[in-house]
C-alpha cells in the first residue's frame, strides 16, 4: 500500500466539541497553527451549529478567520441553511453537513429525522454549488448506534449514495462510538464503496473499543485513502453517550509511516501541538504514540 494518504486533521472541532474545560479562541486558533506547522494540510477548525447545543463550538467563526492566512484547507460543520450563512460571513471554502445511518441518532444530535435532514442538507448544497463552497458529507453511527443498537450497511449505503448524488465531494462515514470490528469495517467499506467511487469515501473511526487502527486497516486493503484524526485522540460527540475520542493523529501517522505511506507530517511537531492543547486541558494525552514518545523523551532527558 504505498501510495498516499490524505489526513483530516478533527482534532479542533471534534477534539474540543465534547470537553468541559473551555478553550479559547486564541488557544484554538494556535492548536491550528501548531497542526498546519506539523504538516497537517486540512484541518476542520469549527462547527456553525446551535450554541445551546454546543458551547464549545462557540466563537468558529473568529477561528476561522484567526486561520485563514494560513496555507491550509479549513473545514467547518453546518447543520442547515443558518449555519451556512454564518459559514459564508465567516469567509468558509469547505463545509460540512453530517446526517446519521441511525434515526435515534439522528434526533438526539439534530433533532430530526434522517430524511428531514437530507431535505435541510439540499439548499445548503444548492447554494454551495452556486457560491463555489465544497461540501463533505459525514454519516455518523455507521457501525452501531448508541441508541438503535445494530446499523444494517443498507442504511449506510443509501444516505452515503444520497449526499454524494446531492453533491458532497467526499462522504465520511463516522463509526461514532467506535464499536466496529474489522471486518464488518471491510465489508462496510465495500458495500458503500459499490455505490460511491471509493476514491470520494473518508474513514472516521471514535476508538471507544481500541479497534480503530484496526479498522482503519480493513478499510485501506479495501483501497480506502482518507482518514479523519485528532490529534492526541481528543474528541467525542456530546449527543453520543458512551463515545470516546477519534482515532489519534500521532497513532495514524506512525502506522502509515510504518507501512511504508510518507505523510509529511513532522511527528514532533504533532506531539509539541498535542503537548499543548493536553496542558490546556489539564490532562496527558490517550494517544499510545504521544505518550510513548514522551515516555521516550523523558528518558532521554533524564
Ligand atoms: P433545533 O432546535 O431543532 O433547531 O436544532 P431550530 O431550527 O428549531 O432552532 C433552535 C434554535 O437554534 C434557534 O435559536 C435557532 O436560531 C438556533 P433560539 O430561537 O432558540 O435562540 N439555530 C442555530 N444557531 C446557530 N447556528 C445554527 C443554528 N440553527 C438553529 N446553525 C440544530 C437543530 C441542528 C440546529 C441543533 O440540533 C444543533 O445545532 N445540533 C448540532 C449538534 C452537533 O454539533 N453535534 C456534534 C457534531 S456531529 C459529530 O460529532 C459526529 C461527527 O464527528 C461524525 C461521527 O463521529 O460520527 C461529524
Ligand atoms: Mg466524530
């Protein structure tokens, strides 16, 4: 599998969406700025949602702003048409909507159901298109639901062929509590991937279970290129009970370089920005690789 590997850096919305301890928009801002000097390219930096249902994510918009002059590609959740329009003062070039596979999902994290969000996705599509904005598509709970319980592949094919039909460059299917094993990751990955060019399909594996990596895998032998991370594992979604963080950007890199897939990420500088945002949280990271590398660092010193 030596070819390359696109990163999406979740670290800054999905990283912090969930956490208790406020970060601010300056210490957000410079997390971005440490990621894109890591040699992160695209990074996903807000979220124009409801502030009542996501304080953390208050204040994207100045995010977005404190970044632009930054070489880099910056993505921003939009949930619906007033989220785009914020999006579009805000100066976004790439957005993102996120429907479910699972209608109890659905309702808990947007308050709708699967189909009403699809017909609450098409104007903001419509008017992407015409304004030149791309749209990624995310479907969360595509391997288990915290409520539904089992998510049958069907479900997730058919709203991955919807958004992509509708528009969205790229569909990035959320194991949202990171329940999926490898082979029901593969033969996800090959069911959607008969339907939606898998070249357009994105890998975003929560590690609840520690089998992220794992499946992370099955899906690349399945010719899977895209992969959402944050950056020291941070993330989880408020409305998904029970979900830990994202697969680790640190654990990810250090597969693929293993494997031989160069990243042109600076693994120190990663850990430097993970260092970082841990300090601000006031907890180490749950990333085996950061903390195997500090664990290093330290004996060196010492
Ligand atoms: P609703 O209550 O049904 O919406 O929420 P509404 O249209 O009735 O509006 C209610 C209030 O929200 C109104 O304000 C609106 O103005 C306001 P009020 O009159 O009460 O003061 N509002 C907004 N404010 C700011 N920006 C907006 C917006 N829209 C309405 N865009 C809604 C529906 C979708 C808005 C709400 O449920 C919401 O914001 N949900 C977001 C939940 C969220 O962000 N979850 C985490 C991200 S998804 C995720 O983490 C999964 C992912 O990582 C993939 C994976 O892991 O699976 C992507
Ligand atoms: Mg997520």
């Amino acid at each position: 599998m030596s070819e390359t590997v696109r990163i999406v850096e979740v670290g800054p919305r999905d990283g912090l969406q969930n956490e208790k301890t406020p970060i601010s928009v300056a210490d957000r801002i410079a997390f971005i700025e440490r990621l894109i000097g890591a040699g992160l390219p695209i990074v996903e930096v807000g979220a124009f949602v409801s502030p009542k249902a996501v304080p953390q994510m208050v204040g994207s918009a100045e995010v977005l702003r404190g970044v632009s002059h930054l070489p880099g590609e910056f993505h921003v959740l939009v949930p619906n048409e007033k989220g785009y329009e914020a999006s579009q003062t805000a100066g976004a070039k790439v957005i993102a909507v996120f429907a479910s596979a699972s209608e109890g999902f659905s309702r808990a994290n947007i308050n709708c159901t699967v189909a009403e969000s699809i017909e609450r996705f098409k104007p903001v599509l419509v008017r992407a298109k015409a304004d030149g904005i791309k749209v990624r598509g995310y479907i969360s709970c595509v391997l288990g639901c915290p409520f539904d319980g089992e998510v049958k592949p069907q479900a997730v094919v058919d709203v991955a062929k919807t958004l992509f039909d509708l528009g969205c460059y790229e569909i990035s299917l959320g194991d949202t509590i990171g329940v999926g094993t490898p082979v029901k990751a593969r033969e996800l990955m090959r069911a959607v991937a008969s339907h939606v060019p898998v070249q357009h399909l994105a890998m975003h594996f929560h590690d609840t279970y520690g089998q992220a990596l794992a499946n992370l895998y099955a899906g690349m032998e399945e010719g899977v290129r895209v992969i959402d991370s944050a950056a020291g594992g941070l993330g989880g979604c408020p409305y998904a009970p029970g979900a830990t963080g994202n697969v680790a950007t640190e654990d990810v890199i250090y597969m693929l370089e293993g494997m031989g897939i160069r990243t042109g990420v600076d693994m120190d500088k990663l850990l430097a920005a993970t260092n970082e945002v841990s300090r601000l949280l006031g907890r180490p990271p749950v990333s085996r690789v950061a903390s195997a590398l500090n664990a290093k660092k330290k004996r060196v010193t010492s």
